[in-house]
C-alpha cells in the first residue's frame, strides 16, 4: 500500500517537473522572440 503511493508520488513528480520544463520553455521561446523584435 504504502510503496504504491510512494511509486504513485515519483510519478507526480515526474509529470510535474515536465510540464515546469514545458512552460519554462514556453516563456523563454517568448522571451526570445520579444528580444529578438527589438
């Protein structure tokens, strides 16, 4: 029980630090994008 929630939080984590990297990627492609219109 507890080692599948424990399997069940790596998982989360996993998927959560994905989706971060997905949206820091989004922002910096906009960052760039509005740095290079200058």
């Amino acid at each position: 029980m507890l080692d599948d929630f424990r399997e069940t939080l790596q998982d989360l984590a996993g998927l959560g630090s994905l989706v971060l990297l997905g949206a820091a990627m989004l922002i910096w492609s906009d960052v760039l994008v509005e740095l290079a219109r200058v």
